[in-house]
C-alpha cells in the first residue's frame, strides 16, 4: 500500500507538471486571442460590406471562444482531481497552507479579468466561503494573496512559470470583454458553475 509521504510526493510531481503543461497552454491560447485583436483592429479599417473579412473575424472569434470555453473546462477538471488526490493524501483544505495557495492565485485572476464570484454563475470553486472584501482587494491586486495563512509559503519552481502567464492572460480576457457580448460572457462564466 502507498504510504502518505509517498503519495504526497505523488501529488507534488503530478501538481508540477500540469503546472508546467498549463502554463504553456495558456500561452498558445493567448497568442490566439492576440492574433484575434489583430484582426479585429485591422478591420476598423476594412468597409462593412466585406465579406471575406467579416467571415475571417467571425471565425476566429468562434475559434477564440471555444479555446477559452476548452481553458476554463481544463481548469475545472485539474482542480476537481487535485482535490481528490490532495485530500487522498491528508491534506486538509480548510487547514492546509499550500492548498489555499494553489487556488487562490487561479480564482483572482479570473475575478481581476471581471468575472463576479457573486453574481450567480460564480468562479469560487472551493473558496465559496472567501468575504467579499477579500474578493474586492483582489480586484486591484490579481496576484497577491490576503490570508496570512499562506504569506510564507513557499513557492514552486512550476508555480513561478504557471504564474508568469497569469498577467498576459489576464490582459487579453479584459480586452475580449470589449467586444464579447454579454450572452457570450455569461456562457463563459457560467462554466465554471456548471
């Protein structure tokens, strides 16, 4: 049988390497989005009646919605096995430091990017129980943490990287809203509570 130390080792490994995967995924799909913003500011310079251009816009919005849609499930489905895995290994959500670290970052830049954890679709995931006023100072500051309870906790290697793509991403999800309808916006943020 798997002793605990053993499999939280396990659990650091696999937590290191989709940090690693993540990151880089992230990066593909924001230089998608980019590529999207290109276009569309060429286009401010193309006549409304151009077919051709406006078809291209229209794809690649489509293209650009289904990667964030693909972003935001892959998201929910690593955080939903790494909370088993964790908990499998003793780790106590409520307690442990290194847990709320992980989470937190993730959340903040989606609330920074203006997804309302209140607003009934919701992005809380497990941290439902954050106050209000924690939620708001994130708002100004998407990658900092308030609890003191995860002020001197250590920082992964994978982590840094996973978190270096955190502003870019951030960036992009706040220009898309100029364009994004809100039916659009609330499929997006309804993912997460679905």
């Amino acid at each position: 049988m798997t002793s605990r130390p053993e499999l939280q080792r396990d659990v650091e490994d696999a937590k290191s390497a989709t940090f690693d995967a993540w990151g880089e995924y992230i990066g593909a799909q924001v230089d998608e989005i980019e590529r999207f913003l290109t276009l569309q500011a060429r286009l401010t310079v193309v006549e409304q009646d151009s077919v051709s251009a406006q078809t291209d816009l229209a794809e690649l919005k489509k293209s650009v919605e289904a990667a964030i849609l693909q972003c935001v499930d892959g998201a929910k489905k690593y955080l939903k096995e790494l909370s088993r895995e964790a908990v499998l290994a003793g780790w106590e959500p409520d307690r442990d430091k290194s847990w709320r670290y992980v989470f937190e970052p993730f959340a903040a830049t989606f609330v920074s990017a203006g997804y309302e954890p209140f607003s009934g679709a919701g992005i809380m995931l497990t941290l439902r129980s954050k106050p209000v006023e924690e939620w708001k100072y994130y708002r100004e500051n998407p990658y900092h943490s308030t609890s003191r309870e995860v002020e001197n906790v250590p920082v992964p290697p994978a982590w840094k990287g996973y978190m270096a793509t955190m502003p870019a991403l951030s960036s992009t999800l706040r220009k898309l809203d100029a364009w994004e309808s809100q039916e659009r916006r609330n499929r997006i943020a309804d993912a997460w509570g679905s």
